[in-house]
C-alpha cells in the first residue's frame, strides 16, 4: 500500500519499496499464480540490458491476457511486475492518450 500525506502536490516524491519475490497487497507472485517465468515467450522492447519485457501467459483457469507479466532485461534481483487485465488495460488507454509523454521526453536534449 503507499500512503500520500495529505496536501502533497504533483511535485512530491513518492517512494515504495516492495521486498523482491513478494507481491504487494492483493497482488499474487507469478509462483502463486502457477506461473513458470523462464518457460514464457517474452516480447522485448529492444536489445540489451534495460529492456522492458512483457509476456502473456496462459493457463487452464485464465486466457491470454487475464494477467500481463512486466520485467527489466537485466535485472539482477528478477523482478516480475504482475498486472491484471483491468490495471493493463487503464496503461495502454493512458499511452494511447499521451499520459506518459512527459516521462518520455525526459532524455531527450531540447535542440
């Protein structure tokens, strides 16, 4: 859970920090859910180190998409982030309208 103290503006950092192999509250852990991460087929978003990987995986109690698993390439500590359809559904809607153009423009030189 994170909690934001009340008043806290567009401007305040907030820090989680969640244990690695843990899921957070509600969330389950790909073990738990039954999941083998290193039997997945990975979509990458490029090459090397610091890739973003998605996979999709499929189960007899869910279809494709009823969960979406989200890593680093490259992380030492294998953090798997898990989203269910609902919480992936609301990130694609948001890069769709711009919501994260900010971030993205972050390393980029004003020429």
């Amino acid at each position: 859970m994170i909690n934001v103290a009340a008043g806290a503006t567009a401007d305040t950092t907030i820090s989680m920090e969640v244990e690695a192999g843990t899921g957070t509250e509600g969330k389950p852990t790909p073990d738990e859910l039954g999941i083998d991460v290193a039997r997945l087929a990975w979509l990458r978003s490029g090459e090397g180190d610091g890739s973003i990987e998605i996979a999709f995986p499929l189960s007899a109690e869910w279809t494709r998409g009823d969960w979406v698993l989200m890593r680093v390439a490259g992380d030492e500590t294998g953090r798997i982030l898990v989203f269910d359809r609902n919480e992936w559904d609301c990130f694609l809607d948001g890069v769709r309208n711009g919501e994260f153009d900010d971030a993205a423009d972050l390393g980029e030189s004003d020429s």
